[in-house]
C-alpha cells in the first residue's frame, strides 16, 4: 500500500495509463454510425490528449533521482518497442492480441517520456532557468512544426511510417461502415510527438522540485491544452509545446529573480530563436513531383495508392476518419 504522497501520485500514473490502455482497446470492439462517427473521435482524441497530463502530473510529485529516472526510460523503451515488436510480429493474425499489445505499448512510451524529463530536470540547479528554456522550447516547437526545414516536416515528408511508431496517438471512432476486424487496433485520429510529453515531464518535475505554483500550473495547463486543441481543425498541426512552456512560465512569473545579466541572455536566447523561426518560415517548401504511370495520363501516382500529402494526419493534428482495415502497427493511415 502506498505510505505517502509520492508513492500515491506514482500509483495514479500507473493506474492511469493502464485504464487509457483499457479503454484504447476497448475501442477496438466499438462500432458507432457514420454520422456519430467524427464527432465522437474528436471527443475521444481530446480525452486522450488531457488524461496523460494528469497521470505526468501525479508523477511529477514524486522524488526523482537519476536511478529512478533511468528505471522509467529503460522500462518504457522495452515497453512500448517490445509490445510493437511482438504486435508485428507474434500477432499478425490476431487483431484482438495485437490490438492488446498496441495498445500497452502506449503506457511504455509515457513512461519513457516521463524518465527523461525527470532526468533532466536532476540536472538543473536554479529554477530561474526555467524561463529561458520555456521560451526556447516554445520557439522551437513552432519552428519544428510550422517550417519546412523543421524535424517534423522533413519526418513525415521523408519516413511518415515512421510517426506512428514513435508518437504518442490519440484514436479515433470506427464507424459501422469499417471492415476492420473487432478488437484491432484502432487508428489515431491525431499524433502527438514525444518530445510534448518529455518536456511536459520536465516542467512538472521542476515545478515540485522548486516548490512553485504547481495546483496553478496543471489547471492552467489543462485549460490552454483544450483551447488549443480545438484549433487544431483550423491550425491543422499544433505544437503543444508553445502552451505547455507559457503556462508555465506566466504561471510562476513572479516566482523567478532574474538579475539583469539572466534577462539579457533570456532576450538573447528569445531572439535568436525568433530569427531560427523567421529562416524557417521563409524556406521555400519543397514541391513534390507526381510521376504519371505507364497506363496513361489518366492515372497518376496518388491514385494508385502514393502519398497524398494532403490527407495525412499530422502530429498533433486530427487525420481523416478511418475506414476499413487497420494498418499493423508501425504504419500510418494517412497517405493512401
């Protein structure tokens, strides 16, 4: 039994992400109809998304060392990548094991995210760093996201069956009109990159650690987490990592004694990666050239079942409502 509030808040993180695995499986077996079908995925997804910021958030009020740490990243790398693994491999004519598997898989990747937040959070000494690296992260998840040259852009342009291996993935609703078998695995209506979590870790460990506002800082955080996923259907891709580093930082503004040599370097740091956004936006995207078949010009590659950028979901983005079988895991529904 836990004896303390450390211990408690670890055994909400873990009886979370186990009960967000229940209900992911779960959705496997549910069929709902075609109209109710897009209204109730993005209802979903967004539980999805707000859930694991209160299982972080409990973990965060433990006490983190480095060994702990370290016992969380290997934990849920041999979790999240074991699981795919034996999905892919062991399951591949059992959608109810590989639904189950899947799944639980993303409990590990949580949990992974969690370690190295925590870790690197051991690593600071003063919480007055946290305002420079609020502004840092925030500046270069838009430059990530939004930029052409940015990580995620050039990931789903060049490997997009990557992203389904190595985010986080909030499902969708099949609809009554999908073949896919009852209990498989269900396809994401939205992804969310590792690195949200990882930070949102770190944020969270910190706030505890150096005792700030941290009832404060999780509500507020929730509450820019919904608003700004509701703007994820007009926005398409969505960096959380810009309401997770304000919420923060205004948050606890008037916690942090910045003397004037740290304002400079934070006005630096801001600028600097200002100007990173800036080049970013000003790239010019890469044009993608569609080859016609040798069956005529009336067939071109996308319609034989080539990428078709513009029905890919992006990270944290809603996707297209999925249809018919579910991919194995490690693929993506997007491109058709």
């Amino acid at each position: 039994m836990p004896q303390s509030a450390e211990d408690r808040g670890l055994a909400v993180f873990f009886s979370t992400l186990f009960c967000l695995a229940l209900a992911r499986f779960a959705l496997g077996f549910l069929r709902v109809p075609e109209a109710a079908a897009k209204p109730l995925s993005l209802a979903v997804s967004i539980v999805f998304l707000i859930v694991p910021v209160l299982a972080i958030y409990k973990a965060a009020s433990a006490k983190w060392s480095p060994l702990r740490s370290l016992a969380f990243i290997l934990g849920g790398l041999l979790v999240q990548f074991g699981l795919l693994y034996v999905a892919q491999n062991a399951f591949t004519q059992a959608p109810i094991g590989q639904g189950a598997a899947v799944a639980l898989s993303q409990a590990g990747l949580i949990c992974w995210c969690v370690g190295i937040g925590a870790l690197i959070t051991t690593m600071l000494k003063d919480r007055n760093l946290l305002i420079p690296v609020s502004i840092f992260l925030a500046l270069f998840d838009l430059y990530a996201v939004f930029t052409p040259s940015g990580p995620v852009q050039v990931l789903m342009r060049k490997a997009p069956q990557l992203l389904p291996s190595i985010a986080y993935q909030a499902p969708s609703v099949a609809s009554t009109a999908s073949t896919a078998p009852r209990g498989a695995p269900v396809l994401p209506l939205a992804f969310v990159g590792p690195a949200d979590f990882l930070f949102m870790g770190m944020f969270f460990v910190a706030v505890f650690r150096f005792g700030l506002r941290s009832g404060e800082t999780f509500r507020w955080m929730l509450v820019a987490l919904a608003a700004w996923i509701c703007l994820s259907p007009l926005l398409g891709e969505m960096p959380l990592l810009v309401p997770i580093g304000l919420s923060v930082l205004l948050v606890n503004l008037r916690e942090f004694k910045l003397n004037k040599e740290e304002w400079t370097s934070t006005a630096v740091i801001g600028a600097i990666m200002v100007g990173v956004v800036i080049w970013g936006a000003t790239r010019p995207r890469p044009v993608r050239i569609v080859r016609e078949s040798q069956a005529g010009p009336s067939q071109s590659a996308a319609s034989q079942g080539s990428p078709a950028p513009a029905s890919s979901p992006s990270p944290t983005s809603p996707g297209p409502l999925p249809s018919g079988t579910p991919p194995a895991p490690g693929s993506t529904p997007g491109p058709r």
